[in-house]
C-alpha cells in the first residue's frame, strides 16, 4: 500500500461523485419532490452513455473520412489517432453530445411515463425498471453498437491534454460544475410554483387533479427532466470510461442511486449529495480494499450490495427522512404576507 | 347552472346513484340531504368528473360536462370540497391555498426557472390567499404546516381552498362537520355574504340540517340513490317520505 | 409453426406463471403492497430445491414442503420486521414499496453470497442448475417424451390451486382473508384479528411464490435471477387480473403464457424476430393493458381519462 495514489485516488472518486451526484437529484427530484417511484434510473444513464458514445466515434470518424463499423478495432485504433488531433472539435462535441442528450433521453422518459401516470405508482416503476432490462438485451444483439462488447476509445473531449493526470482532473471539475449546475436547477425548480404542484401531487395526486391541475402532464414534464439529466450523467460516464457496453447498465445502478436518496434524504437536494458524496466514497474505498483480498470467501461485492439494501430498509424505518430532512418551501408568498400583515399594523 | 338530467351511477350491480334529476339556479343556496350511504357524496363525485356516470347528462353553464376529466370540469368553474378534507399535509396553510389558482405562470416548468417571470403574480395571489384566510380566522396559522392543525381549522382551510380558485358554483361536501355550532354559523353567514358579494352559486351537502335550513333556499333529499324529497327547507322538513327516511336510519 | 412443443410450454408456463401471481394479487389485495420480496421467494424456492437435491433428498413430496416453509416464513419475518412497523407509522404505499424494494436487494445478494459459499462446499456449479429428482421417469406419448416432471407439475399446480381455492372459499381464515381484502378497516371493526390475517396471507402468499419458483427452475433453470427474470411476466400477468381478481389473473397467466410461446414462435417463424425479444412480448402487454383497461381502482389511481370527451353546446 505504500504506492497509494492519493490524487489519482480523489479524482476518481470526485468524478464518480458527480455523476453520481447527478443521477440522485435527477431522483430526487422523481420519488422526493414528486413521489414518483422510478426504478429504471439506469436505462437514462445508460441511453445518455450509448447515445454520447456514438454520436462521438461516428462523427470522429466521419470528420477524419475513415469508414468502418463503429465497433470494430480499426474504428478503436484510428479514433485513438484522431483523438487529440482538433481540440475545437472535441469540446464542441462534448457539448453537442450534452444537449442532445438531454432532448433525446428526456423524450424518451416522457414518452415511456405517460402512460402509467395514472395508475398507481407501482406501474410506473415496473413498466421502467423493465424498459431498462429490456434495453439492455436488445443492445446486447444490436451488432452496429457492438452487441455485449459495446463501443471502445471514444475520444475524451479533453483528449488533447498531453498529461493524462491533468486531463483527468480538468475533467473531473468539469463534472462538478454540471453537478453544480444541476444542483442549481433543481432547487429553483424545487423553489418554485411548479415545485409546489410537485409536492402537492406527492401528497395528494387525486386532490391536485380535482384543484384543476393536469397532473399526468406535471408528472411527465418531471419525468422528462430527471430522465434528461440522467442522461446527462450518462454522457459524463461514457467520457470519463471512454467505453461504454450494456453490462455495464444493470439495475444494480438504480439501487446503488436509490440507497443514496433515501440514505440522503428524500426531498432535499444537499441530502442526495450527501448520499451520493458517502456512498461513493465507501465504493472507492472498497474498490481498493477488495483488490487487497483477491481470494475472499465470499465476493465482497455481494456483501457490498446486502449493505446497500439494508441501508434502505434501515433508513426507512429507523430515520425515514434520511440525514437532510426536507426543508419548507423557500417561498415569496411569505415576504408578501409578511407585508401585507406589517402594512395593517401601520394602518 | 347546474342540471343533471337523469344521472346514475352502477358499482357492479350496487345503484349507488339511480336517475336523479335537478337544478342549481345561478346564485342560489341549494342543499343536498339524506340519510348515510343515500348517494350525496356519489353525485358529487359523478358531476365533479370523479367517476363516469353510468346513465344521464351532467350540464353546467350551457355545456355539457360529464365525462370530463376532473381537472377540466374544475377549470370551468366548478369547484369541490371533500367530506374528509384531501388537504397537502406537508406544505404549510399559505400554500395549500395558494395552489389553488388555475393557470399560474410560475407552474409551467420552463418559467418556474425565471423567478422574474412569476414573482409578481405569485404575491398578488399571495396577499390574496392572505385576506381569505383572515377572513375565516386563519390568519395565526397562516406558516404553520397543515399536518399541525386542528380538525375544525383543517375544515375552514378546505373551504377557504375552495373560495380561492376561479370558482363560480362551489360543491361543499358537509362543510360543518367537526366544528363547533357557533363557528358553523359564521360559515354559512360567510357563506351568504360571498354569494352577494362575488355572485357565487353554492351546492351544500349538510347533516346538520338545524344550520343548513336557516340558509338554503332549496333542498334536495336523496334516499338509495333516487331523489325522494325537493322543495323549500320548511316544506321538505314537513314531507312525510322524509321523515320516515330519517327515522328509518336512526 | 405452432406444434405441440408451442401448446405444451403454454400450458405449463401458464400453470407455473399463475401459481407465482396469484399470490402476488393476493398479498396486494390484503396488503395493499407491491412486494418486490416476491422475486425472492421465486429465486429461494428454486435454490432450496437445488440444495436439497444435492444433500440427497430425492422427493419432491419433501422438496416442495420445505421449498414451501422456506417462502413463508421469509414472508412472515419480512412482515413483521420491516411492513408492519412502517404501516404502524402510517407510511404510504411508495414507502412501503421502497422498503421492499431494500429487501429484495438485500435476500437477492444474500443468495449470492450463500452460492458462492456453497460452490466451495459442493465444488459445483450452482449458478446455473437444473433440480431434479431422478426418481421421476419419463412418459411417452403419441411418440412424444414428456418428463414425469411435467406431470409432477401439473400434480403440484393442481393440488395447490385446489387448496387455495378450498381455504379461500370454505374456511373461517379464508372468509377472514376476504374480509380484510374488501375493506381493511370495516374487517377490524367486525373483530377480525388483522395482523394475524395479514401474516397467514403473507406466508401463503410466500410459500406458494416459492414452490411456483422451485417448479419453474424444475422446467427451466434455476440461476440467482431466475426471479429477476420473471418479474416481467409475473407482474403483467397480475395486471390482467387489475391487481384484484384471482380468476382473471389465472386467466392472464395463460394469456401472458399464450403469447410469449406461441405468437413468438410466430414472430419468429414469419419475422425472424430472435426469441430472446421474448420479454418484449410481455413488455408489450403490460404497457398495452395500463393504456387499455388501468387498474385504477385497485391501483391506487388518478381518475383521468385518456380518451377525449366531445360534447355538443346547447
């Protein structure tokens, strides 16, 4: 242990962190603000990972004229040639990539909600928990994504950085920032009208629908946004692994992201990072620690996700609001009362 | 306003509601009476587009509305309350009134994020909501979350919620129930002074008919799903069918 | 095209996949949880047969009792540590889901952990066995071979559903069960002892889960996601059944059964399509069914309508 790399140690662990950090909001912002139950988290992440992914080796190839399936090992090698040759080209992409993810994944969520909004909330979860198994068979036989393999070398934005270390710390701001901005979003969200709508259809679905409030479409416009900003978490993965193969999208994800919520806290965004920043931590830490006993008796990856499991079920009935309890409404309606009540007193 | 028009509702082969007809004239009082289990709350919820009536027209306003999905017949202007209040347990007083208004600008997600955009109608409606709710008595309550309040005060908030949207008739679901005799004539006179006032038509479902009769100036009486009794509150009270309905249940 | 082999699987299938949701209709009915746990009771009940079979127990007139005990009481203990404290503390029907949610995941990596132990014990494979009482021998008929253990199944299946039928019909605890299904409160009221109904309906509904599980992986396969694997189909199947009635989730079982062996055998024969898309099958179904015929009343829904209403002015 005496080479431990500290450093390198942080900076995946702030990048893991962040995309991570990503995909519980995006949650929080489903089962915490609205009470929607979404146990397909990972078909988002693993639809915004697919769709960066692709989009990246086939315009890399297609800028450079080299025409070969995108799965194939001339197409790993000539995108590692081509990686760092235009910088512009890059970090243009890598924003393109984030935008039209968003778009696409975020449909996708709407269309795939909307018809189970108005059933119990069970339906919802079901019908998108299968909806990323099924996703995940379907790509393992989709030959033009290379099936199980999946796609390799797709070109980090940062490619052109010559020292791997800085390029791989740059990145890892860069995650932070959208997790930032992330954060940002969801609390004015969450802060605003429409947040209330939101907390009003978690409470009470049925008494919202009858104040005149469309809340199948409230639902879906939620389900959009949390679906694109997983995608988004999805482009940040693919980048960072530059590879990406449909194993790597098993439910196993959504319930690493579910224990972060609830752990967290349901319904306060600084409680999903908290969850997001402790559960990733304790996955680096083992990650390490598992590579020191190779010949356990029992995998610890397996003790590793009873304990995930386990965290839910304790969280729920001992501390139901996790560590971050949710906190009212930041609202303006308070300062107009206070005024209106102050201007009385006055008169 | 309001006709229903030979309305029934079937749950599997129970008659919950069996060919009721009758009329809410614009700006009236009207109560709506009977033993338990006789089908108010059922009609309610047939002509507020809760469930789909099995048989009949619902008409409000010149339009025909059954069928409709709550939302939209909320948005025409008629309004409910519920028997046992459905109020947002974890938001506070202020805001479960302050929901109510139909179309709010900040509720669309794109201009949620621009708090320029809604901040202004968000405190008009917010002095809004404030005055109603000192009207009812609420005003102390006004941050406090619903879960913490008492029974009666849960009952004023469910209305006050009612009075706060674009409402042109109000449905009131047993409005009294669980508050005090004298709180409950302050709300019918409360009640009285808003038709006045804003024209507003009311559609009272009562059990306490010593209150109710004082104000109402028409009352419907169901019994097992069929409308047994109609007219002014001193003629129905003396209608013998009544009666015997009454003390049957008793 | 559509042959024996196609009517065959339907039908034992069908058999399998009713004796798994009908008690996943079940314990929603008296419950009102969606019980992801469910799963699990198929995996375990598999894996018991598995370990009991390497032990040397060689009857399924043994496997299927223990296989049975084993759901149950795994039932039973999840009720009374996780659901009923929660529902004493009036959590609603998402929480009590993502509690069970907790506990899937957490028995899904336990059985893990025990077959990783159990290969060093055993030094066989037990990711992926087929349980088999060998004292079962083969049946021909009109040249085809058919395993005893189709019959076996079919013997099985039978008895249960006719217990089920008798208890829920017949006995003082079925009436119970019945009561506190239609109207939990009412139920209490009129002196029925809920909680001790609600953990008999639990155990039942475990143990049947379990033994549908054990048949199952008999037929098919027993892997640690062999539950996993179903849960699609399980749960479109109690769907059919509006999450509320027993007869029509048996009839979805041959329904979802129907056209997972035989319109995909269809699909194939005249699309090419792959029959590992079987899946998207019962996919289809499902989302077909929420769009068609939601089980709103049961499912705890909204009432809104998709359709689009037009009425003429006056």
């Amino acid at each position: 242990m005496l080479g431990f790399d500290v450093i390198g140690f942080l900076i995946s662990w702030l990048t893991l962190f962040g995309t991570y950090a990503i995909l519980s909001m995006s949650l929080n912002l489903e089962i915490g603000f609205t009470g929607m139950a979404d146990f397909g988290k990972v078909a988002f992440y693993g639809i915004g990972a697919y769709l960066a992914a692709t989009i990246t080796a086939f315009t890399f190839l297609f800028v450079n004229g080299i025409k070969c399936p995108l799965h194939s090992v001339e197409a790993i090698v000539a995108l590692k040639e081509c990686a760092s040759k235009n910088p512009a080209l890059n970090v243009s992409i890598f924003v393109l990539c984030i935008l039209i993810t968003f778009i696409i994944t975020g449909a996708i969520g709407y269309l795939i909600s909307y018809p189970t909004l108005r059933v119990g909330p069970a339906f919802l979860g079901i019908t998108v928990l299968s909806f990323g198994e099924l996703l995940r068979i379907f790509m393992r036989h989709f030959e033009p994504t290379g099936g199980t393999k999946g796609l390799a070398g797709i070109p980090h934005p940062l490619a052109w950085i010559p020292d791997p270390r800085l390029r791989d710390g740059i990145y890892a701001a860069i995650v932070l920032v959208v997790m930032l901005l992330t954060y940002l979003l969801s609390e004015k969200i969450a802060n605003s009208p429409f947040g209330r709508l939101m907390r009003t259809v978690r409470d009470d679905e049925i008494a919202t629908l009858c104040l005149g409030k469309h809340v199948p479409r409230i639902k879906a416009a939620v389900f959009f946004l949390a679906s694109g900003l997983a995608g988004i978490a999805g482009v940040l993965l693919a980048y960072y692994l530059g590879s990406v193969n449909p194993d790597m999208f098993v439910p196993a994800v959504t319930f690493n992201v579910w224990a972060m919520v609830i752990f967290g806290g349901m319904g306060n965004n600084k409680g999903a990072l908290i969850g997001s920043a402790i559960i990733t931590f304790v996955d680096r830490i083992s990650f390490v620690v598992n590579l020191l006993f190779p010949q356990a008796i029992i995998s610890p990856d397996y003790i590793r996700w009873m304990i995930v499991g386990l965290l839910i079920l304790i969280t729920l009935l001992f501390k139901p609001q996790g560590l971050m309890p949710e906190t009212p409404i930041k609202t303006l309606a308070l300062t107009a009362v206070a005024e209106e009540s102050g201007g009385e007193e006055n008169a | 306003m309001l006709e229903v028009i030979d309305l029934a509702r079937y749950f599997g082969g129970i008659k919950a509601l069996d060919g009721v007809s009758l009329k809410v004239k614009k700006g009236s009082i009207v109560g709506l009476i009977g033993p338990n289990g006789s089908g108010k709350t059922t009609l309610f919820n047939v002509v507020t587009g809760f469930y789909e009536p099995t048989r009949g027209e619902v008409w409000f306003n010149g339009e025909r509305i059954d069928g409709l999905n709550p939302n939209e017949i909320y948005l025409k202007g008629l309004v409910r309350t519920f028997q046992i209040p459905r109020l947002f347990q974890s938001l506070s007083v202020l805001e479960n009134v302050l929901v109510t208004p139909p179309h709010q600008i900040g509720e669309s997600p794109l201009n949620a994020l621009f708090k320029k955009k809604w901040a202004n109608q968000e405190m008009n409606l917010a002095r809004q909501a404030f005055n109603i709710l000192k009207m009812l008595g609420l005003a102390p309550y006004t941050n406090i979350k619903v879960s913490d309040l008492s029974a009666a005060h849960i009952k004023l908030l469910e209305t006050a919620r009612g009075l706060m949207g674009g409402a042109k008739l109000l449905l009131l679901d047993e409005p009294t129930a669980g508050v005090a005799y004298t709180t409950a004539r302050e709300l019918f006179d409360f009640i009285v002074k808003l038709r006045d006032e804003k024209g507003l038509t009311f559609f009272i479902i009562e059990h306490r008919l010593e209150v109710l009769m004082d104000y109402v100036e028409y009352v419907y009486v169901l019994h097992n799903g069929k409308l047994l009794s109609e007219g002014k509150p001193d003629e129905v009270v003396e209608d013998k069918k009544v009666i015997e309905a009454y003390i049957g249940e008793g | 095209m559509i042959g024996p082999t196609e009517v065959l699987n339907t039908i034992w299938i069908g058999i399998i996949y009713m004796i798994i949701a009908l008690p996943l209709t079940l314990s929603y009915k008296v419950t009102r949880i969606i019980n992801f746990v469910h799963i699990n009771f198929i995996t375990i009940g598999a894996y018991v047969g598995v370990i009991l079979f390497l032990l040397g127990v060689n009857s399924l007139l043994l496997v299927i009792p223990a296989s049975f005990l084993f759901g149950a009481a795994i039932a039973v203990l999840n009720h009374f540590i996780a659901f009923s404290p929660l529902e004493k503390r009036g959590a609603n029907p998402v929480i009590l889901m993502i509690a069970s949610l907790g506990l899937w995941i957490f028995y899904k990596y336990v059985v893990y952990a025990f077959l990783d132990l159990g290969q060093k014990v055993f030094r066989t494979n037990l990711f992926s066995v087929i349980p088999r009482a060998t004292s079962l021998p083969d049946v021909s008929v009109g040249g085809y071979v058919l395993s005893g253990h189709f019959f076996a199944a079919i013997l099985v299946a039978g008895v249960i559903l006719g217990v089920l039928y008798l208890l829920l019909s017949k006995t003082s605890v079925g009436r119970a069960i019945r009561a506190v299904a239609d109207n939990p409160t009412l139920a209490e009221i009129s002196g029925i002892p809920k909680e001790r109904v609600v953990s008999i309906t639990w155990a039942l509904c475990g143990g049947m889960a379990a033994v549908g599980g054990l048949l199952w992986a008999v037929f098919a396969i027993a892997t640690p996601e062999v539950g996993d694997a179903l849960i699609l189909q399980i749960f479109a199947v109690s769907v059919i059944g509006g999450l509320e009635s027993l007869l029509w989730t048996g009839i979805g079982a041959f329904i979802i059964s129907g056209a997972e062996n035989i319109l995909m055998s269809l699909l194939n024969a005249v699309l090419g399509v792959p029959v590992s898309f079987r899946p998207f099958i019962s996919f289809s179904a499902l989302l077909l069914i929420i769009l068609v015929k939601p089980p709103l009343g049961a499912g705890g829904g909204l009432p809104y309508r998709f359709k689009i209403v037009r009425h003429y002015k006056r």
